[in-house]
C-alpha cells in the first residue's frame, strides 16, 4: 500500500506541525494510504559539509546522526508533504541542512525517488511573507531528485500557503483561506500517490517488455 510522508521543517511545535498533520490527514482519507510523521524539531542534524566522501565512495552520508532516521523513511515513501515556517523568505536553516545531506540519494539509490510525488507548505507570520518562495525551495529539492511536483487542487497552485499572525497552531487553523489550501494539497496528494504508485508498478513491467534502459540525468561530477 502507498506510503506518505509528512516532514516538519520547523524546530518549534507549532503551526507548521499543525499544517503537515492535517495534509496527512487528508491525504490518508484515501482508502489504503498510510501516512508517517517526521519532524526536525529536537533532532540532531549536522550540516553538510562538501567532504565529497560521498561521491567517492558511493555512500550515503558518513556523519551519524539523525538523518539516518529520514534517509531511511524518505526511501520507503511514495509521496511526500514537506512543510516549512518562512525564515528570510526561505525554510528553516534545519530543512536546508535535510536537503543538503540527502544530496547522495541520487547515486547510491539512482532512481528510487523517480516518479514519486511531493507536495509543499509553507506558513509565514504575514500573509505575503515570503511563502512562495519558500514553497520554491522544497519544490527544487524535488525537481532535483526527479520527483513529480504536485501543487493541489482549486486554487492552490504551488502548494499550501498559510498566515499565521505568529500564533503557532492556532494561528494556522484561523486562517480558513490558507488551510483550504493545506487541506487540498493533502487530498491532490493522496490521489496523485495512488496514481503514480500504480503507473511506476505497471511501467516497471512494460520497460521490460520494450528494452527501455533505465536511464536518469548526467551524473558525471567529473565534467
């Protein structure tokens, strides 16, 4: 059965928290879905450090922290609902640092995230406060690893969008226009992995059955 993840960018529990569980619960509305939880809040995460260690040796990251955790999670999945709080205009510097640390996925693991799906929220503490540029940043980490980006449903087209005056989970829940937003990326979300999760299971079987080779973008660090 598919599997969705919902990832808290926010080291605080708060609005973003809120945000993410309701999307889950959405998207798990659909029969089959089951949703897991993971949240940066009160995880060790170090940051990236351009060692390289891991292009040369094929690994994933050799720093033994807490993103092993999600490395592992992140695989399993099918879909994913990724939130941040707007910091500058971007996520948080902790969601960054996820990203930056996931870097390896592509070489040790190529093509297990192709043709996933995954959908973004972003809340600020003003409403033009920067959360399309942060819907930016989680939509590039998916670009990047060849998923499919999944904005929602009416009008939310780049993802959850949300003000929250600053006032954490409440602050989020009173802004009816931001969690429809919210509410319809959960529910374009768990269609869109029921979908995909069954075109990857079916296309499987047909690359075989026209000698398709498995084939991604240049990976070659050496040019």
């Amino acid at each position: 059965m598919p599997v969705i993840l919902g990832i808290s960018g926010s080291p605080r529990k708060g609005a973003t928290d809120y945000a993410v569980q309701v999307a889950l619960e959405e998207a798990a509305r659909f029969p089959g879905i089951t949703t897991r939880y993971w949240s940066v809040r009160g995880k060790k995460i170090a940051f990236c450090t351009h060692c390289d260690r891991c292009i040369r040796e094929k690994t994933m990251c050799h720093i033994q922290d807490d993103i092993k955790e999600l490395e592992e999670l992140v695989l399993e999945a099918d879909g994913f609902i990724i939130g941040s709080p707007v910091y500058d205009m971007n996520i948080t510097a902790q969601l960054a640092a996820c990203f930056n640390r996931l870097r390896p996925i592509f070489l040790v693991h190529p093509g297990k995230l192709r043709n996933k799906v995954g959908g973004a929220i972003a809340l600020g503490g003003t409403r033009h406060g920067g959360q399309e540029t942060a819907l930016l940043a989680i939509i590039n980490f998916y670009l990047m690893h060849e998923i499919l980006v999944c904005g929602g449903i009416g009008g939310c087209y780049s993802g959850g969008t949300v003000w929250t005056r600053d006032g954490k989970a409440q602050g989020a829940a009173d802004d009816e226009v931001g969690m429809a937003t919210v509410r319809g990326l959960g529910k374009a979300i768990g269609e869109a992995v029921w979908v995909t999760s069954m075109g990857r299971s079916l296309w499987e079987e047909k690359k075989r059955e026209l000698g398709v080779a498995d084939s991604g973008p240049v990976r070659d660090h050496a040019i």
